[in-house]
C-alpha cells in the first residue's frame, strides 16, 4: 500500500466554505481507482492533512492529477500553498 498527504492550512475566516468544498473533493475521489481509505483531518484553526491510502505507488500517482485538479476549486480559500507528501505503507491495521 502506498499513502499521500497533503498538509494544508485554510484561512480562518473561510473555514465553514472550505469543508463544504473539500466534502466534495472527498466524494469525487471514491472513485478512483485503488483507493482504499480517504481521511481529512482538520483542527479547529484549519490547519489539516488529507490522507489518502492506495492499493499501491502506481494508483497513488495515477490519481494524484485528479487529487490536485479537485483542489484547486479549494485554493482561494488557504492560508499556503499545500504540502504534498508520499509514503510507502510499513503497516496498516483497521481494529474494530
């Protein structure tokens, strides 16, 4: 498995708008191809990561045009630019 983050930091003042954007964002992204887990973590200053876990590096980088694309409806709305990151997946345990 393979794993995207994207740090990312919305200005205060738009924070409400950015998560009904991003809440699109998140739904356009089910459907590509080997995604396994989408998470949006975001504090209360809107700071954030949005997490993305992929069956392996080629679904990862195959959706990431698609990824950048969908944010850029968002930009308007940061503080900064995004940092992209990429990670290969050591462990993963979903525990119910």
């Amino acid at each position: 498995m393979y794993c995207r983050l994207i740090r990312y930091a919305i200005r205060p003042d738009r924070i409400e708008e950015a998560r009904a954007l991003g809440d699109g964002i998140l739904a356009m992204s089910r459907d590509l191809e080997g995604v396994k887990e989408l998470i949006n973590l975001q504090r209360s200053n809107g700071t954030g990561i949005l997490m993305g876990i992929y069956a392996d590096k080629e679904s990862a980088d195959a959706a990431a045009p698609r990824i950048i694309e969908s944010l850029s409806q968002i930009v308007h709305l940061l503080a900064d630019t995004p940092v992209p990151e990429a990670y290969r997946v050591i462990n993963h345990e979903v525990i119910e």
